[in-house]
C-alpha cells in the first residue's frame, strides 16, 4: 500500500464498515518511536529560513525523510521544530539513522 521508505509502510491495516455497509480500509495509528531510543546519524545546525524538505534530502537525500528528522527530536510539527532550531545557532538537530518504517 505505501512505498517501502513511508514511515506508514510497516503499518497494518484494518477495515470498518459504514453505516451503509460499505467497507472502507484504513491504516492503524502510527506511535512515533522516543527519539533517546534512536541511533544518531548526525546532529545538524539549521539555518535560518531553511526548509525542513530541503534539510532532510541534505541529510538523507529523500526531502520525504522528513519525518526521520521529527522522530529524532520528539516533535510533532515539524516546521516549528525547524524554526526553533534555526531561531538558536547552538542548537543541533539530531538525524537518527534511517530503518524500516
């Protein structure tokens, strides 16, 4: 159903039913994994004005990565995880190693 690099690709899936009998399938709930239980790639400065698609084909040379980069960090919306680490120089990104799903 997804492509073999989609953090939904490891993913089952279910079926409902409507309430007009129609059957319609879905993909269950992803859990983003802790990102302390991650191995580290690299942790990466961000640039002012840098887009998270951009950052992520820089580090792992699909802009779809993206997500790898929000599980590293523990975060949830991945444009203000770009834009506080741009906001502070010192900070560092943490790229975890790509895997499965």
């Amino acid at each position: 159903m997804f492509d073999h690099t989609s953090r939904y690709a490891s993913l089952d899936t279910a079926t409902m039913v409507l309430p007009d009998g129609r059957p319609v399938a879905f993909v269950r709930r992803r859990f983003p994994p802790q990102a302390r239980d991650l191995k580290i790639l690299a942790e990466v400065a961000v640039a002012p004005g840098e887009r998270i698609d951009l950052l992520a084909n820089r580090i792992y040379g699909d802009p779809l990565a993206f997500w790898r980069l929000c599980d590293g960090n523990d975060a949830l919306d991945p444009l203000e995880m770009v834009e506080t680490a741009a906001a502070d120089p010192s900070r560092r990104l943490r790229a975890p190693m790509p895997t499965a799903g």
